[in-house]
C-alpha cells in the first residue's frame, strides 16, 4: 500500500536542510550500484559528515510521524542518503535491493522518499510507481514523504530543468507480510474513529470492520 506522509519534516527542520544542502559532497550515484544501466543521479556518501546530520534529522522527524508508526511498524530504519537530480539525470525502472548492506543486512519491506525541495524548482523528476497495468506519478512538497512497498517497481523520471533533491531510506518491518500491515493499520484506524465517538452506523467505520472481517476469513478459511 502506497502512503503519503504529510509534512514530515516542520518548518524549522527544513530550514537547517535547506542550510545543510550546499556542503553535501555528491558523488556519482552508481557506486552503490555500479552494474546498473539505468541510475543517472548524484548522491551523498554515508560517509559524509553533512549528510549523517541530514539523515538524523530525517530519522527522527519519521520516528516520530504518527502515519509512519501506523503503516510501516518499523523494527529497524537504514540511514537517509541525500540524492540530487540535475536535467538529463533520472533512475530508469527498476526495484529496491531485498537486502540493504548494513552490518548486519537489513530487509528492506519498505522504500521511503522525503522531498526536500519544492516542486516548482524543477521540472521532471516524478517518483513513477507501477502499479498494475497503471504508472502513478508522485511530486510532493517539501517537507513531505512518500511510503511505499520496496517490492514494486517504480522509477524518477528525467529531470528536464532544475535541480530534485531528495532523502531515500527504507525500513524494515516488525509485520513482513504487507497483507497483515495492512489489516493492523485498518484495525488502528477504527480503534480511532472508535474512540473519537463515532456516531452509530459511520460508513468509514463500517467499511474498515466489513474489510477486516472479509480479509480476516479470507486469510483464515479452510478450503
């Protein structure tokens, strides 16, 4: 399930990226992935003092997104890597890696894309997700954040003018199964909209206790 995670970082957060951005040292993003034909972009080292500070700005400003603890139910979060987009670079089609190469190696169940930049500063550059048969484009605000399953396929687009600037990450899941995430998140939901005293016969309650149901037989049947 594809989330957005609105305004993950705040106002004073962006301001000390925004400060942070210009001591970056980029280098070709291939190195992380050197036989790849179709990764044209910049990206900071995990090394790089300047970026360490960006990813624990971005660690903590996830940790603490109330939408992020629902949908991802993170065990273990890998370290933000700064990414840069000028025109003619883009990352073809392609999926995350199941293993991200930390000590130890971590599954990665989940991608996570912070905008760092605001959309006008450039053109291009959409986050592509295939999903199906259909191609969703993805442009968000700065500050702003995209949550989607590392097993699907997806792509940025060219950038054509400007500069995209983003933070990649990914995490890895106390609950693997993306179908059970996905139950235990409608389940915190109609816990909240219990809770919030919702008025008898609310139709999203209603739908969300019909889903858990129908999917719970679903997974549970003997046939």
């Amino acid at each position: 399930m594809i989330r957005l995670l609105s305004q993950v970082l705040n106002a004073g957060e962006l301001q000390a990226v925004r400060e942070l951005l210009p001591q970056v040292g980029f280098g070709d993003g291939r190195i992380t992935n050197q036989s790849s034909q179709v990764k044209r972009n910049l990206q900071a080292s995990q090394e790089d003092p300047v970026n360490a500070r960006i990813a624990q700005l971005a660690r903590d400003a996830l940790a603490r997104h109330p939408d992020l603890r629902i949908h991802a139910m993170p065990r273990t979060m890998a370290r933000a890597t700064v990414v840069r987009y000028e025109p003619g670079m883009t990352y073809g089609w392609h999926v995350d890696e199941a293993l991200f190469p930390s000590t130890p190696p971590m599954r990665s169940d989940l991608s996570c894309t912070i905008f760092l930049n605001d959309p006008t500063e450039y053109d291009g550059g959409e986050l592509m997700i295939q999903l199906g048969a259909q191609e969703l484009a993805y442009k968000l605000n700065a500050g702003d954040a995209i949550l989607y399953p590392s097993t699907t396929i997806h792509q940025v687009a060219p950038v054509t003018r400007g500069v995209r600037i983003a933070a990649i990450t990914w995490l890895h899941s106390w609950i693997a199964d993306a179908s059970q995430r996905e139950l235990l998140s409608q389940l915190d939901e109609a816990r909240a909209i219990a809770v919030r005293g919702a008025a008898p016969g609310d139709p999203r309650l209603q739908v969300l206790l019909e889903s858990l149901k129908t999917n719970l037989f679903r997974m549970w049947a003997d046939t």
